[in-house]
C-alpha cells in the first residue's frame, strides 16, 4: 500500500477516535481531608453549643430534610436566639471553607484540557453541597457534571456508571479514566470495563495520567 495512504489512514484513525475522559470523584479526590470542624465549630459558637448537643441537633437536622440554613434558623426561632443580620453569610463562608479544595487537582484539569481531554465529574453529594459547591464555581471544569442526588442513585451502584457512559456519548468503557478515592467505587466502576485508579495523592495521579499517556 502507498506510504501516503497508511500515513493518511493512520493520521484520520487518530483525528477521529473517540477522545479519552477522566471522571473524576469530588469530595476526597477534588478536595484535601476537609475541614468539617469548621462549620461545627461556627454553629457551635453561634449556638452556645456542647459537642453532644450539637451532636443531638445535627441528627435531628439530617432528619428534617432542611438545609443547613433552614433548619438552624429554625433552631434560633425556637430558642428565642437573636441572630447576626450577616450570619448567613458567616454560614456559606465556613461552609465553603470546609469544603478543601486542593488546587493542585484544578492545576492537573488544565493541564489535561490543554491536552484536549474531556474532564468530567461523579460524585455522591446532597442537594444543598451541591449548590454551594456550584456557586462558588468548584464543579464548572466539568462536563459532564453527574450528581447522585439528581441521578437518584448513589456509587457504588452500577447504575450509576452506566449513567456516566450514556452521558459521554460514544465513548466505550475503555476509553473513560475514572478516579476515585473510594475502594468499593473503583472495583464497581472497574467491574463495567473501566480504567479506574483509586485516588491517594494528586502526585500519584499525575504520574498514572503521564503513564496513559493523557499529560
């Protein structure tokens, strides 16, 4: 066969096939260990309370169905407490606080953009993180951005994977990296045919996108 038309074919295989993805996980993976004590030490003062009442109202604020703000408003009309006019603000900025986020994880999305891989997101989070984590512009570099409470079901369900892989189109199992720090998720997510790392540091993601040749 002419040199030329095997260079051209190989060249058009390559334009052509189906772009990798890298999935990634959110909390754990996106974010450092967190720093939760923070919104608990904030309620805590706001409040005046002791770890094991905080403990009590925490549960029943997990049981209401409320966000944070919600209920905790509530929690002050309920015991007469005469909040700060700016104490919603106060709230968001320790929970956005809390939140971690490494960036040297958003460093390595970049890079992975300019070598023109797709990045994408699946993560078990509740409606009201997902808000906060939204606003303040953690999920934007994702595409697709898969969360569990709109998909109404949770990783390590398989259904979920398969949410993803309808979601990226023609990509086949094998052509989706996705990352988690989550044993039970990587093995589900590895159990549909795809390349899943379990998460241990950004440094040692880094190295295993450099040996799939995706950095």
């Amino acid at each position: 066969m002419n040199y030329f038309i095997v260079l051209f074919m190989t060249m058009a295989s390559l334009l052509f096939a189906d772009p990798k993805t890298v999935v990634f996980d959110f909390n754990g993976v996106m974010t450092r260990n967190g720093k939760s004590e923070l919104v608990v030490d904030f309620l805590s003062d706001s409040f005046h309370l002791s770890p094991e009442e905080y403990e009590k109202a925490n549960r029943e604020k997990k049981a209401s169905g409320l966000t944070y703000e919600q209920y905790w408003r509530q929690f002050a009309r309920e015991k007469g407490i005469e909040l700060p006019e700016n104490w919603g603000v106060q709230l968001q900025a320790a929970m956005k606080e809390s939140s971690d986020v490494n960036p040297e994880m958003y460093v390595l999305i970049d890079d992975l953009k300019k070598n023109r891989i797709r990045v994408g997101l699946l993560t078990n989070t509740d409606e009201e993180w997902a808000n906060i984590n939204r606003e303040f512009g953690f999920f934007k570099p994702f595409d697709p951005c898969l969360l569990s409470y709109q998909l109404g079901v949770k990783k390590p369900d398989p259904a979920i994977f398969r949410v993803l892989l309808t979601e990226l189109g023609p990509s086949k199992p094998k052509e989706v990296v996705f990352i988690d720090d989550k044993e039970e998720n990587v093995e589900q997510a590895k159990a549909l045919g795809i390349d899943a790392i379990l998460f241990e540091s950004s440094d040692q993601i880094r190295l295993e996108l450099q040996q799939r040749k995706l950095l």
